[in-house]
C-alpha cells in the first residue's frame, strides 16, 4: 500500500506486503550498486518535513487503523536520528494503533549513528532493519560497488542488533559469479555466523536490462551461475552457517530456483537434504555445464 508513486518506482520487502509505505527519501543516497537497477532514473533527495506530515495526515484519514508502516526508499536511516524521531512520534499519532515501523538501512548509515541513537529509535517503535548484505567477501563487494568492506557491514549488522532491533539481512546467490562462487559462499556463511541476523533472505541475482553487471556479462567480463551451480552455491553457503541464535532463513524469493524456509540451526540438516535432492536430479537429467547467459 503506497502513500504515493508520483516519483519514480517504489520497492519494498515482499514481508511489508501489508505496510503504509512512507517515502521519506526519494532513491539511494549510494545509488552505485552495479547489479540494482532500482532506483537508476531517480534523483535521490531528502522529503521536506510538511511533504511527509502532509502525507502521514492525508493517509491517516483514508487508512486510520494502519498497523504497520514501512519507511522508504532505499535507505530511510540516511535521515538524521532527531528527524526520523519527529517522524515516527507523528505517524503514533495519526495512527492510533501502529504496532510496527521498519525500514531499509545502508551500512554507512547504521554505522554514523550512535548506540544511543539506534537504542532511542528502537524504543520509538523502530522493529526492523532492513539490510543488504549482498556478500560477506571483499573482493565481490567491490566488484559490485557496494562502497562497504565486510568488516563495516558486520559492524554495521552487530550494531542493529545490539540496540535491540531486529535484522533482516539479505544476501545474492551468484554475485561472485563462476570465478568467485566458493569465496562467494564461504565468506557470505562468515559474515552471517559473526552478525546472527534474525532474518536471513538468500536472493538469487538476476541481471536486470540496464544495470552495469548486466553489460559486463553481455560484453563476457562477468560469468554468471548457471540453475545447478546456484543450486551448489547455496548448498555451500547453509552448509557452513553456524548461527548460535535462531535464525528464520528463507529463500523464496521470484527470483529463486529452488524455494527454500526453515531457522536455522534448527533446520539445517532438512534444507541441505532439499537440496541435495534437486541437485541429484540436475545431475540425472541436464547438463551441469549449462551456460546460464541463455536465461536473460
Ligand atoms: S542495492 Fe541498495 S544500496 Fe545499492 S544502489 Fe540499490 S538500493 Fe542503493
């Protein structure tokens, strides 16, 4: 449910299906990610604050008994702290019964605020944050342009938790491509073992018309995973995450082979064995060498 698409295209989790979405920015302040195309025709700015109190106030009246409520675009948590506390002391307000405000947070942003910031935005109802990870190896990080190593995401990660805010990572089968796969898998297991997130969602990367990893792999610098080495991939990223705390793991995404949900440790014998079936019958039925730049 949006408050308003009047500017470019609106994205948010497919778990805020049922969410006001509030455009607090419009676009990513980063913006450089070489495999997003989302926010690409979008100049990114900050609202004013009579844009989103004129917003909040118009959609409380259509929707007043709102629950739930996203902040977007791509990194809300960019706004300073005192401002995103203005925002959601309106938005208790208008809507009487909000029970859970969440957004996207870029490691940056995370990482400029203090403990005592997060810790304050968390008692004024902040439940979530959202948090592209996308891999936990240095080498595929900036490949892709990311702007992070993978000891600031982890920090970045920790920080989110340690303030009592739930973290939702998310990370992208296949960025390293067939030359990082392995250093792709191990390291991603890595970064997710030393941050714990509450959530984790395994995306598997597609190449979007107009992003920059999309010519590099049309032009052949970049070689994308086909189905079963994707399939291998994953089978290597869940084989060494080694959380201590539940984690809910899902990899159910469109974008996603194989659909695959369970917490992790609990489940990890179960989804390796879901796997390990389906990559027996690739390996019965279909050519393993298959090259998956035909997909696209
Ligand atoms: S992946 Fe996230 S940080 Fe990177 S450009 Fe897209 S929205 Fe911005």
């Amino acid at each position: 449910m949006f408050f308003d698409n009047a500017e470019g295209m609106v994205f948010r989790p497919p778990s805020e299906a049922n969410s006001l979405i509030l455009r607090v920015t419009i676009g990513c302040s980063h913006n450089t990610c070489t495999f997003c195309g989302m926010y690409h025709n979008t100049a990114f700015r900050i609202r004013p604050d009579a844009e989103i109190t004129g917003l909040i106030h118009k959609t409380a009246r259509l929707y007043p008994d709102q629950r739930r409520v996203f902040l977007a675009d791509g990194n809300a948590l960019v706004l300073p702290t005192n401002r995103l506390l203005e925002i959601m002391r309106q938005l208790h307000e208008a809507f009487p019964k909000l029970a859970r405000i969440t957004c996207y947070g870029g490691p940056h942003d995370i990482l400029r605020k203090t403990p005592e910031e997060l810790e304050t935005l968390h008692k004024a109802g902040l439940q979530i944050i959202y948090l592209g990870i996308e891999s936990g190896d240095d080498i595929v990080l900036t490949n892709v342009h990311k702007g992070v190593t993978a000891a600031e995401m982890t920090a970045a990660g920790q920080k989110v938790l340690a303030a009592g805010i739930k973290l939702s990572a998310m990370v992208i089968l296949g960025l390293g491509g067939k030359t990082r796969t392995a250093e792709h898998a191990l390291n991603t297991a890595k970064i997710v073992n030393a941050i714990n997130p509450t959530m984790l969602g395994a995306l598997t990367l597609m190449l979007h018309q107009g992003t920059a990893l999309r010519d590099s792999a049309e032009r052949g610098e970049f070689f994308p995973l086909s189905p079963y080495e994707i399939l291998q991939e994953i089978k290597m990223l869940v084989e060494n995450i080694d959380v201590t705390h539940p984690c809910l793991f899902r990899s159910t995404h469109v974008s996603n082979f194989l659909p695959l949900a369970g917490t992790l440790p609990k489940d990890k014998a179960r989804l390796l064995d879901d796997i390990d079936k389906v990559l027996l019958i690739f390996q019965n039925q279909t050519d393993p060498t298959y090259n998956a730049r035909n997909q696209y």
